[in-house]
C-alpha cells in the first residue's frame, strides 16, 4: 500500500485519499474530495429520476463484481432488484429497505476491505432512490475499493476510468430517465424540486443566522 499512496499524491486529484490511505482510514474519498468535485456539480444539475437512473445504472458493476466473487450470496443482487422495483413503484420502502441493509450487512462479513467496500457502493446505489444524497457514497465507495484492490502502476488510470464512466454513464441516464416507457413510482414523478444534493449546497452557502 505503501507504492499505492505514493502513486495517489504524486496526482494532485488524488493527494487526499494517499494521506487517507496512510493514516489508514477506512474510506478513501469524501465529499470534499477534489476528483469528485467535477462529478457532485454534474449531480447537483440532475433531476430526481435521473439521478436515481444513474446511481442504480452505475450500482450493476460493483453487484456483478460481488456476484462473481461470491456466486453462493444473493444479497448484491437481491438488493439491486428490489430498489429497482422500488424505483418503478412495484413494492414499498419496507421491502426494499430489507435488501439495502442486508448488502450493507455482508460488507461486515467479507474479509476483503475492497469487496466491504464495494458492498457499501450498492447499498448506497439502492438507497439513492430514497434519497439522492447517498448517490454520491456510491462512487465514495467505489473508487475506495478500487484503490484497495489496485497496485501502484494500475490505480490511477483505473480511478480516471471510472470517474469518466461516472459522467459518461450520467448523460445515458439523463436520455433514458425521461422515455415516455420507462416506469416511475409516483413518488419520484411528483418530486420537482432541486434534488437532494443541490439542496445541500444551497444549505451550506445560505446558513440559517
């Protein structure tokens, strides 16, 4: 790990998460972190259902990463279903909330500190339909599990793929978001207000006296 944090603070985008990955703490990106800012401003311009789209969209690669690595576990999977039938208005929040914190559940389980991750990166993927604010723990988490599970030659090429999925991944959603056939919950139709992340900001900029 030591070539790895040497590899992410030669990169200025990536010189915070090497100082995480030193002091040894469990998450390697945040909020704050700088090679997330260009994607945060992406989300905080969606609309709910895209967001939503996006995050669920993105949530398939760790699922199927958690799904090959652990072929006899349904939970990645079964909670990738029930959110999106969450999101199309087919079950309620209890049923889908079961399968989110059950995924949330096997990253205490798994010995591998990127699969945790990774298993964090679909839960927060899922719940985005509850909230958009955990839209962003997915790529938090992803790009966590990324570095963990990547050497010095290969992390930051894989961490600059990704996060140009991320933009690449949220243009696709924002088309299909708003197919005339594409099923919503009543929920995430009657929602117009500036999503969850763009309200964040907004509280931050115009703190109450």
């Amino acid at each position: 790990m030591d070539n790895t944090a040497v590899a992410l603070e030669q990169h200025p985008l990536f010189a915070d998460a090497a100082e995480k990955l030193r002091r040894g703490n469990q998450l390697l990106f945040s909020r704050e972190s700088l090679c997330l800012q260009p994607l945060l401003q992406c989300i905080r311009l969606q609309n709910r259902r895209t967001l939503v789209l996006w995050a669920l969209t993105c949530a398939e690669g760790p699922a199927a990463s958690l799904q090959a690595r652990y072929p006899a576990d349904p939970r990645p999977r079964q909670a990738m279903e029930l959110a999106t039938a969450w999101a199309a208005g087919t079950i309620k929040m209890p049923i889908a909330k079961k399968g989110i914190l059950s995924v949330h559940a096997m990253a205490r389980e798994v010995a591998s500190p990127a699969d945790a991750a990774l298993c964090h990166a679909v839960g927060h993927g899922c719940a985005a339909v509850h909230t958009e604010a955990h839209a962003i723990g997915l790529p938090i988490y992803e790009l966590t599990a990324i570095v963990r599970s990547s050497d010095e030659t290969t992390c930051i090429p894989a961490l600059q793929q990704q996060l140009a999925n991320y933009e690449k991944t949220m243009l696709h959603c924002r088309r299909e978001a708003e197919k005339a056939t594409r099923p919503w919950a009543d929920f995430l139709c009657r929602d117009s207000r500036p999503n969850a992340e763009a309200r964040r900001l907004m509280r931050s900029n115009h703190p109450r006296p």
